[in-house]
C-alpha cells in the first residue's frame, strides 16, 4: 500500500491559490487542511456568540469550486473547518457541492470537541490565569478537546470524502488518513508516531519548503515569492517528503530539521491525543532534488489526558497606535506615553491589563537590548477592561495625541470584545466523541 498526502491549509487565511496547486497536481490523493490556531478559535468563538448561525471557516464558499476536479476524481479531504460551529461548516460544504452539480458528496462531521458542560463541572485548573473553571465559570463562553485521529477514521471507514470536525489536532489531520489507508492500527505507537512525524511535517504549510527556515543573509532560499505546500508519499517501509515541481523554496536536510523542531517542547515527548511521540531519533536523508527521506519515529501510549482550549470572556481589548519621527522621535513618544498614563490614572483602576511600548524601541526585548536612535517610532497601547467606555477612553487618549506632543500621526484605534482563550486538561474519558456521515 502507498499513500500521497498533501497540506492544503496552514492556518485560517492562507492562500486559496497554492491550496488549488496541490489540489491540481495530480499527486495526492488527500488532502489535510489546518485551519485553527489559538487565536482562530477565539474569533470563531466571538463569531458564534454574534450570530449562532455562524464560527465556521470562512473560506469555505471560496475553497470548494477549487476542489471541485480533485473530488471529482475521488480526492479525500480532511480539515478542522468546523472550528466553533462544525455543523454550519458541514450546511456550507453542502450547500456550495451542490450548487457545482457534486450533490451526493459523503461528509463526514465529527462532533464533541465541544466540551463547556465538561470542564466547568469538573473545575479544572487554568494555571495561565491563575484560577478555576468554576471560579470563572459566568465568563466561560467555550472550551474545545484537541481531538485525535479516531473519528478521522470512522468517517473514512463510511466512505466519506470530506471529514471535518472543530478543533482536530493539527496532525491527527494527516494520520488519520494514512492510518486508514495503510490500514495502520491507532494502537500501533511507533508507526502512529511515524504519521505523527509525517503531520507535522505538513501540517504548517510552507513552513516545510523554507518560509520559516529564511533567515537573510545567512540561509535563504529560491524563490520564496512562489512557495510549495509540502506533500508526503508514504508506505510501510519509507517516508519522503517533498514539493511541487515548478516552484520556489526548498525541501532540504535544513529546512525538515528547522520544522521537525518547531512547537516541540520535549522531542523525546511530544504529547499529541494520539500518541506520546518520540523524534529524538529521527534520521532525515536527502533523497534526490527536494525529496527527504525520514525514519526513526517512535511513540508509545497516548496521554490518559486531553488539551482543551476554554474561551474566557474578559471583557474589551482596546488597542491604539501613534507614530513620530525624525529627529527626537524617541523622547517625543516617551513623551506621549507619560501624558497617556497620567490622564488614564482616573480610571486606571478600572483596567484590568495596561501595557504601551514603543515599536522599534523596546517592544519586544525591553531595556535589554541597547539600540541607537531610531528614524521612527510608534507608540502602541494595550489595555483590556471589563467595562467597553473604560477600553473605549483608554484608546481615546491616544487619538488626543494629535494635539501633541508635535508631529504624532497615523492614529488607529479598535476596541473589540477580549475573548481569551487558555489551556487545561481533561481526562480522555470525559470527552464523548460522535460522528456522522452525511450526503451533499
């Protein structure tokens, strides 16, 4: 048995374009699309709570005509497009099949990443706020499982052509299809732990042909206007990973070991719902003109607990920037950000976060990194309130730097509601799993 599998989405927003090469390629015969990151879910979420019709992928309408010949000639896809509302996605790829005459399209809809009800009764930690569900359990308005693999499978078993649930791991994507192609066991560790690899490997997109590995001058790559999704031809024997002919970047010893070790904490344990995966040993072989041979992945047995994003309502974020420059900038800005903190120290004890900075200055390193003087600076406030006219004069007293301190300019301000979302865990076994297999 052989498989080809190729990425299709690695985030919310990514190009519809390079998706529609790998769909037109003629070499996979599935497609995974990732379209969920913490902060996707969270906007999902406000989506949801506006209109509970809605907190699918938006892309959907757009995607499905480029899909069209690669499910016409019998092409799987697996995405997590149902984000907070996996049944409007499912209406929506209905919807949109029919209108191209693909009526009777198996869809597979995986449900019970929703886990609210769960995670509030069992008043699990939440150690990045320092607190409980059931201590902030009126502000909750969602929690999602990390869902592995399992019903991935169940939906190919039925024969459907698209699978889509809420929040699918990001590489459960991908092994859920070669398991069930290779007919691979889910209790298989070391050959889930080789899918896993594979996964990941697809899972961010052009990560995998050099977009995260360029680091001008020193490692560069051809081309990055024109980068490839990465694909995988897998059988029981070999894993390679590689590009489409024709386009930019590079599949390479550099690039695979650059993502290989991306978001992996423990690579001897990459915690993940579907195995405990081991890259500790990953051998990585060139095997001709952008073709990397992988091996060496192992797994043992995943964890008795799953990840669980719960969205956390807390209140209004209010953000608001100002630009100086020329010479004097610094002083000017730094300036303006002492008449800001002194005119909101009013109400600074309604502000439950405050934080301005100065982009190009001490943004993302602080004092700790001496610089020069730079040609031009902009000031940027954060602050998040519980109450919206709290947030909304926070950013007021950035447009009123019009007025000085001299030359500040481009003022933008947004106040829109701040839905965190943060981490827990919850055993396996209080996350019920259904799925269903529908037709167009």
């Amino acid at each position: 048995m052989h498989l080809s599998i190729g990425s299709g989405s690695a985030y919310a927003n990514d190009r519809l374009e390079t998706a529609a090469a790998m769909a037109d390629s003629g070499r996979v015969q599935y497609m995974g699309f990732d379209c969920l990151a913490e902060r996707t879910m969270a906007l999902a979420q406000i989506r949801r709570l506006r209109d509970p019709s809605t907190g699918q992928d938006e892309r959907i309408s757009a995607l499905v005509p480029i899909l069209r010949r690669f499910l016409e000639s019998g092409g799987r896809v697996v995405g997590n497009f149902g984000a907070a509302n996996p049944d409007a996605a499912a209406a929506e790829f209905a919807a949109n099949l029919r209108a191209l005459g693909l009526g009777g399209t198996r869809i597979g809809i995986i449900r019970g990443d929703d886990v609210r009800a769960a995670v509030t009764e069992a008043d699990v930690a939440l150690p990045e706020l320092d607190t409980t569900t059931r201590a902030v359990a009126d502000r909750i308005v969602s929690a999602n499982a990390y869902i592995g693999a399992d019903p991935v499978v169940d939906c190919l078993q039925q024969d459907a052509q698209i699978v889509l649930g809420g929040r699918i791991a990001d590489p459960s994507l991908f092994v859920g299809p070669i398991c069930h192609e290779l007919g691979w066991a889910l209790d298989d560790w070391d050959r889930v732990g080789t899918a896993t690899l594979a996964g990941h490997l697809l899972e961010c997109g052009v990560h995998s042909t050099g977009g995260n590995f360029e680091d001008p001058p020193y490692r560069v790559v051809p081309d990055p206007h024109n980068l490839s999704f990465p694909l995988a031809e897998i059988d029981d024997d070999e894993l390679i990973v590689t590009k489409l002919d024709g386009t930019g970047g590079a599949v390479d010893l550099r690039t695979t070991r650059t993502q290989l070790y991306y978001e992996i904490h423990d690579p001897t344990r990459y915690l993940t719902p579907d195995v405990t995966a081991d890259f500790s040993d990953v051998r990585i072989e060139q095997a001709g003109p952008d073709r990397v041979r992988l091996s060496g992945a192992r797994g043992s047995a995943r964890p008795d607990t799953l990840k669980v994003l719960v969205g956390v309502d807390l209140g209004y974020k209010a953000v608001a920037e100002i630009s100086y420059g020329g010479p004097g900038c610094v002083d000017r800005a730094r300036r303006a950000e002492e008449i800001v903190r002194r005119r909101l120290e009013s109400i600074r004890a309604q502000i439950d976060e405050l934080r301005i900075e100065l982009h190009g200055v001490n943004t993302l390193f602080g004092d700790r990194i001496a610089g020069g003087e730079p040609a031009e600076v902009r000031l940027r406030l954060a602050a998040r309130a519980l109450d919206p006219d709290v947030a909304k004069a926070a950013a007021y007293e950035v447009e009123y730097l019009y007025f000085g301190p001299a030359g500040g300019g481009g003022v933008v301000t947004s106040v829109v509601p701040a839905i965190v979302v943060t981490p827990a865990l919850l055993p396996r076994s209080d996350v019920p799993l259904s799925v269903e297999v529908t037709t167009a």
